[in-house]
C-alpha cells in the first residue's frame, strides 16, 4: 500500500505522527505553499517570510533524507490553491492507496481535511497531534462537570502527570506558581542581551523577494529578518536563550521598556508553534539548568508555565468551544478598530511604542499585547472580530487555536468568563509601573480627566460604568466597583466626557 502523507504548514517536525511509519521506498510527502493562507487577510510580511521559508528548508531536509517530496511552491504556474487539487494528482499519476495527515491546529482546516474523503474517494487517516502535551480528547475529558476552566487547576495536572518540576508529590519550590515574583520593572543599568538572529541564505533571500513582489501591499515590511528557519536554528535559538536569558526571565517576565523590544523573553513561540521545536526539548532544558543551580525558580517555573500551562490550556479552550467561541462578544463591544493599530499614529506613547515594535519585528511580547493593546481595546470596546483579526495579522507566531482565546477570552473578556476570572482592565498606573514609557508621553498619567490626563484613567473608569450592569457582580471587582459607587457625581461625569471626547478624536 501506497500512503501520501500531507503535511500541513505548522508541522514541520520529523516527529510529527503522520510520519511515524513513513516507509522511504514507497510513500510520498506533499508539501504545499497555498496563496489562500497568505491573502485572506492583511498578514505581517515578515509572517508569510517566516511561513514560507520554514516550510522550503523543511522540504529540503526531508529531501536530503531520502524522503520522496512532492512540494508545491506558491508561485509555481500549476499551482490551484487547493489540496485536494494536488493529493488526486497524486492520487492518478503516483498510485496513492491511502492519505495520512496530522491533526491540524484550527477549526476551519480539521473541517476542510473531513471533506478531503468526499472528493478525492481515497481513505483518509487522521492521527493525533503529537506535537502538544495534551490531547484535545484529553483536555474535554478535564473540563466535563468543571463550572470554571482555570489554568492554575489545569497546569497543576500536566505537571503532576508528566513529573515536570517535581519533588516527589510537591513542587519544586513550594509553591505551584511563582508569578507574583515575576513583575520587576526593568532596572535602569541592567544589560540586556542582543537577540538571536540567523543568517539569511540563498532560500530564504528568495522569499523575501517573493513576498516583496506577491504581497507588497500587505502590513509591515522584510527588512531585518531574524527569524531561524530550520530546526538547528530554532535549537540554537532555544540554547542561546537558557543560557543568555532564563536566568533575568522570571524578574523581568512582565516589564516593558523603549530601550529594547526582546528583552529577557524567549522568542520561541513562532518555533513552537509551527513544529521547528518540540514543547517537551524546551521543558526539559530548562529544568535541566535549574537543577544545575544555573537559573532561579520563578524563571524556570514562569518559563515552563508559558509552555506546560498557557499554551496547552488556550489550545483546550479553542478545540473546547469552537466554532461559537468566535462570535462571542459579552460586552457588547463595537467600536471600530482605530487606525493608529495599522499606522501608530497616536500620541500614546505606550501603544505607539508597542505598534511600533509589531511593525518592524512581527513580534511583542506578552505584556505589551495584553496589557498595552488589548487592555486598551477592551477599555475601549474595540468590535472582537477586527481586533481578533489584526492580531492574527500581525505576529509571527499567532495561528487561530492560540490567539482567538487569547483575545478574546484574556484581553477583552468577550467570552464572559470562560478564560479569566475577570476583565484585565488597567488604567495608567500599572504601564507606568511596569515601564518607562509614560515618561516620554504627550499625556499625564498623573492627571485623570481632561485633555491633558493619560486616557487609560478615565477610560478605565468609563469601562466600569458602562458595563455596570454585566460586571458589578463579578466578586473580583468588588473594590474597583466600591470606589465607582462612592465617587461624587462631578467627577464620573466629567470621566465620561473626557472618554467621549477622547472617542471622537480617535473616530476623526
């Protein structure tokens, strides 16, 4: 039996399941660059680079292994944009008895590859993601009869399960969770390291011309790429930053600053979420350093929880709740996305300086997009559709299974509770604590009402009174709502002019 293994755009590992039995003298690989996954909206054109030319060194590793490749590259003339197109090709010219593909990451490509059966009239195998801890099987089981999907309880079951920083029955370090450890600001002579950047070569070069000629239109731009695209890339990158970073990552996990846009972070996300590196290899490395007395907890602890915790948890919650996850929209939100989220032509330092870094880099780190864009965007009630969509836009790393939940249910608490136990609504002061961007910023984020204030003050008190009705119950929020209710009638209405004015402004 003949067996073509489709291999999907974010599962360029060797170990990936549709792979496991590959028998190299009889079985064919498809490989496909399809336009449609690059133009259905504005992608960041460092993104599609990055996609793109993951994919081709993949396609050449697994050539030079002996592996039999069919690649389908975007601007070959034959190209139909479609898979199924090129598996009944495959299926005529090449005697093709079965297709086996990986389990994909999103909801719209699982239901596309079910309908792969139909129309082609060949079996179609699809095998578990073995790229992931959890499986999506294994995760619904965990939430059936739970009224609340908190992480915390979640992550405490993957570290048992897999003895990830474990003394026995106790976590290493007494504690579960060492966040609260891990909100320093970032101190004034402290050196930061020059990020990992990786050569471009003669594959990549080609990209970039592609992308510049094919997408010249779409968001940012291709200069300085510095992404690793291939596997001992991504590995060097992984080991440069247990030995460079760790260490300072846990103190300065949730700091931003104008100094620098990579700080202490890993900038592994794009590498794991498209297979280049397996999540256990980082687990592993990390604890290994620990043990060696090389890194400190609330490094090592706030590093595996993005991984083991966050990452595992968000992918649970899309497969849980798709496809009404993308609709949902609990507070009413709809105001249109403002075009500074495109330009940074605001005089917000904090979200012009974070727009700024997406821009140039495809990336921001956690903080600036939860805290800085998506706090202003839920303060704001930004539509969750067009700010869900500018995020999978603009970064490099995002795909639908992990920033739908993220926006949604983290930054703008659309999904009523589902993800966080309340809204993550912050005015002013904690940028100005956490950074050092308020201090080069037209506005005042001393002052709280006016023409001349930060507008997250009074927009953070214009979120509370409007959503009175949805949140004041929220147990959570029982201070911030205490405060609101004592506060004299003059200053909450001069707070919601200020916001209304401030919503003008942004609407001309």
């Amino acid at each position: 039996m003949r067996n073509l293994c489709v291999i999907l755009a974010d599962q360029l590992n060797q170990e990936i399941a549709s792979l496991n039995d590959f028998d190299k003298d009889l079985d064919e690989i498809l490989i496909c660059e399809l336009n449609r996954n690059f133009s259905d909206i504005n992608h960041h054109k460092k993104k599609i680079v990055y996609q793109i030319a993951c994919m081709r060194h993949f396609g050449m590793e697994l050539d030079r292994l002996g592996f039999k490749i069919n690649y389908l590259k975007l601007d070959n003339p034959d190209n139909e944009n479609s898979y199924t197109s090129e598996i009944m090709k495959l299926i005529d010219n090449k005697g093709i008895d079965k297709v086996i593909v990986t389990e994909p990451s999103t909801y719209d490509e699982m239901e596309s590859i079910q309908h792969w059966q139909k129309t082609i009239e060949t079996d179609v195998e699809i095998r578990k993601n073995d790229l992931f801890f959890c499986g999506i099987d294994e995760f619904e089981a965990w939430a059936e009869g739970r009224k609340e999907l908190r992480l915390e309880f979640f992550y405490r079951m993957l570290r048992r399960k897999h003895n990830v920083l474990m003394n026995g029955d106790h976590p290493e370090g007494g504690a579960w969770n060492f966040d609260k450890k891990n909100r320093k600001p970032i101190a004034k002579k402290i050196s930061i390291p020059k990020t990992y950047t990786c050569i471009i070569d003669k594959e990549t070069r080609d990209v970039i011309n592609l992308v510049n000629r094919e997408f010249s239109d779409h968001f940012g731009s291709t200069d300085n790429f510095v992404f690793a695209v291939t596997r001992d890339d991504a590995l060097e990158a992984l080991n440069r930053f247990i030995e460079e970073r760790l260490v300072n990552f846990g103190d300065y996990q949730d700091a931003m600053t104008s100094r620098d846009p990579w700080l202490f972070h890993s900038h592994l996300s794009m590498y794991l979420n498209n297979g280049l590196l397996q999540p256990e290899e980082c687990i592993e490395l990390a604890e290994k350093v620990f043990y060696e007395s090389k890194a400190p907890i609330n490094s090592v602890e706030g590093f595996i929880r993005q991984i083991l915790g966050w990452r595992e948890y968000v992918r649970g919650v899309y497969w849980l709740k798709m496809p009404d996850y993308r609709d949902l929209n609990e507070l009413a939100a709809e105001v249109p996305l403002p075009s500074f989220y495109w330009d940074a032509k605001t005089k917000m330092n904090c979200l012009k300086i974070s727009i700024e870094n997406t821009r140039d880099n495809a990336y921001a780190h956690h903080i600036q997009r939860l805290m800085v864009l998506g706090n202003f965007a839920l303060l704001a009630g930004i539509r969750p559709g067009e700010l869900n969509e500018w995020f999978l836009s603009v970064y490099a790393d995002a795909y639908e299974w992990v920033e739908l939940p993220n926006v949604s249910g983290m930054a703008l608490f659309a999904d009523g509770g589902i993800m966080a136990s309340k809204p993550y609504a912050s005015s002013g002061a904690y940028i100005n604590r956490m950074s050092d961007y308020c201090k080069d910023c037209r506005f005042d984020v001393k002052e709280k009402i006016g023409i001349e204030a930060c507008p997250f003050n009074y927009l953070y008190w214009n979120f509370l009174d409007k959503n009175r009705e949805r949140l004041s119950s929220n147990p959570r929020l029982g201070l911030a709502y205490r405060n609101l209710n004592n506060m004299p009638d003059a200053q909450l209405d001069s707070i919601n002019e200020s916001a209304l004015n401030f919503f003008k402004s942004i609407e001309s």
